[in-house]
C-alpha cells in the first residue's frame, strides 16, 4: 500500500510507516519462536488488507469509491486491533494453563504494538472522518 500513496503523490502519515516499521520487527522477532496466536494476527491481516488494496485499486483505476468504504477499512483496521489485543490475553491465559506455546515477553510487545495501532487508528479515524464533518458543519 506504500506505493499506491507515494505515486499517487499523497502524504505518508505517522501511522502508516509506523505500522510498517513495527509490523517488520514484530515479525522478525516472533517468526524464531513460531508462538501462538501468529496465524491469528496474518490472517486477520491479510483479510482487511484484502479489502483495503481493493479499494486502492478501485481509485487508481478512476472510479469514485464511496466515502463509507474508507471508513468501513479504517473500521475493519480497528476491529482488527482489538482482537489482537484479545487474541493476546487467550494466548497468555491458555500459556499459563500449559496448553499453549508462547511467551510473555513476545505476548507484552504484541499487546503494545496492538494497543498503540488501536489508538492510532482511532485517532485517525476522528480526524480522517468525523473532523472534518465537524469542521464543515461549522464552516456553514
């Protein structure tokens, strides 16, 4: 998705290479220990961004793509932090209960690193959405 936003000349927000940069390593470091709770967050992944390079395509193509879309994705991104974030407290429960690989350290940077994208997202969302409603509301 990088490229889709550096040809079509639009500016990289913090968030994005954020999510790239920590994504990377996250993985880096949890790819050693094959932990649980992995193909959760690949496949959660690979569903919303799916989605998401869809509608890129459909807009470099020309076509008009609904405003409810966007926020659909960003919401779908959203979605997707939290069950990370639940994902991570099943692992850490069923990994004190023996039935489960992982470790705690990976289970502590996994939950920082949903956490922060939650926030992010969030935080994205008010602006990218609800702002600007907000502030064209009060330009009338």
């Amino acid at each position: 998705d990088t490229i889709f936003i550096i040809l079509r000349k639009q500016k990289l927000i913090f968030l994005h290479w954020y999510h790239h940069i920590t994504v990377l390593l996250y993985s880096w470091y949890s790819y050693k220990d094959m932990v649980a709770g992995g193909g959760w967050f690949m496949t959660m992944n690979y569903g919303v961004h799916a989605v998401m390079y869809s509608y890129y395509a459909l807009r470099a193509a020309g076509f008009r793509v609904s405003r409810k879309f966007a926020m659909f994705i960003t919401l779908s991104q959203i979605t997707q932090m939290l069950i990370g974030c639940v994902v991570n407290y099943l692992v850490f429960s069923w990994m004190q209960q023996g039935q489960c690989h992982s470790h705690v350290q990976n289970i502590i940077w996994s939950s920082l690193m949903y956490l922060s994208y939650f926030v992010l997202f969030c935080h994205f969302f008010f602006e990218a959405y609800i702002g600007k409603t907000r502030k064209a509301r009060k330009a009338d």
